[in-house]
C-alpha cells in the first residue's frame, strides 16, 4: 500500500472530530479501494516466507490483517475460527471475516453464510447465511453458488424460491463445482 496514501488518509481521520460512523465508512471505503494492492502485497510476501522456509506466515497473516488486507482478514478468521495456531475465538473470527467481507473479499462471504447456516458462535440465522452467501455466488464462485443454492432450497416457500436455487446450482455445476454435479446427478436434473 502507498504509504502517501496512507498518511493522506490519517490526516483526514484526525482533521476534525467525526463520528463512529463516519471513521467506519471512511476506513472501510479506504481499504476497499486500497485492499487489492494490500492483497497482492501480502501474497508475495506469504510465497516469500514459504520459499524460505520460514515459519513466520501465521504472524505475516496477523500483521497483514491488522493492516487491513482482505485475503489476510480471511485467512486471520479462519485460524481463530478454527484454533489454527492461534487461540480459538468464534466472536474474533467473525470480526476478522466481516472487515474481509466489508474489503469485498467474497471467500469471507462464504465462511460467514456457513457460520450463520450453522450456528457456529451465533444464533442460527437463514437470513444472515443467504445475505452474506448471495454476493460471492453472484460474482460467480463455484463453491458460493453451491451453499447459496442449498439455502434456498431449504428455506423455499415458494416456486421462485426453487427456481432461483437451481440456476445457482447449475451454475455452480457449470463451473466445475462436484458436489453440485453430484447434486444434479442425484436428483435425475441432468443427464450422465
């Protein structure tokens, strides 16, 4: 990231005195507009470390995501999620994938709609797991596709419902997706 554009932006921030609100839509416009150079900043430097053989990348993963680079937010979530080398924290983990979800990172959009699907450090919420799955499987990864097309299905309550899961489920066939070839075989909706 620039670091000019990095000072600019501070100076905006302590310019005057703004609102909660305020600071998060400016930070999250900023990193929103600036992640994909963080992004790719910070996947050069993971392939680095890993050439090297070095056992840095967890702390690489964590400092990239306090800088605000979606791909690290991710990756940050996860491991809290999961106690991957960090103390497991679900709350944490969730806050990690929103900001990466906010830095239009579509694999958090993913990560979020199984967490709320599930029920994983959060009340069990339909609503939540379609909003934050529906982007990614908009922008047509396979795997969002898939899980947004299982939701729908689950919580259709009527014909357009069905027929808006199964063009996802399609697609997420068409591009390659096994469980939803295995899905569409399964169910007879496609030829063999």
């Amino acid at each position: 990231m620039d670091a000019e554009k990095v000072k600019a932006f501070v100076a905006t921030l302590k310019a005057g005195h703004i609102s909660d609100e305020e600071l998060i839509s400016k930070t999250n416009s900023f990193f929103a507009e600036n992640g994909h150079q963080l992004d790719a900043e910070f996947i050069k430097r993971v392939f680095a470390e890993k050439a090297a053989g070095s056992n840095g990348v967890p702390q690489l993963i964590e400092e990239y995501a306090y800088l605000g680079a979606p791909a690290a937010q991710v990756m940050y979530g996860v491991m809290k999620l999961e106690g991957q080398g960090v103390k497991k924290n679900e709350q944490e983990a969730i806050f990690w994938l929103k900001r990466a979800f906010n830095g239009n990172n579509p694999n958090a959009g993913v990560v979020l709609g199984a967490i709320y699907a599930n029920g994983i450090g959060v009340a069990v919420n339909t609503q939540k797991a379609l909003a934050y799955v529906k982007v990614p499987a908009e922008l047509g990864v396979p795997k969002a596709q898939y899980c947004y097309a299982l939701l729908l299905l689950e919580e259709a309550t009527e014909l357009a419902d069905e027929e808006t899961a199964m063009s996802h489920m399609v697609a997420a066939a068409n591009n390659g997706h096994a469980k939803a070839i295995k899905f569409l075989k399964d169910n007879n909706l496609v030829e063999e």
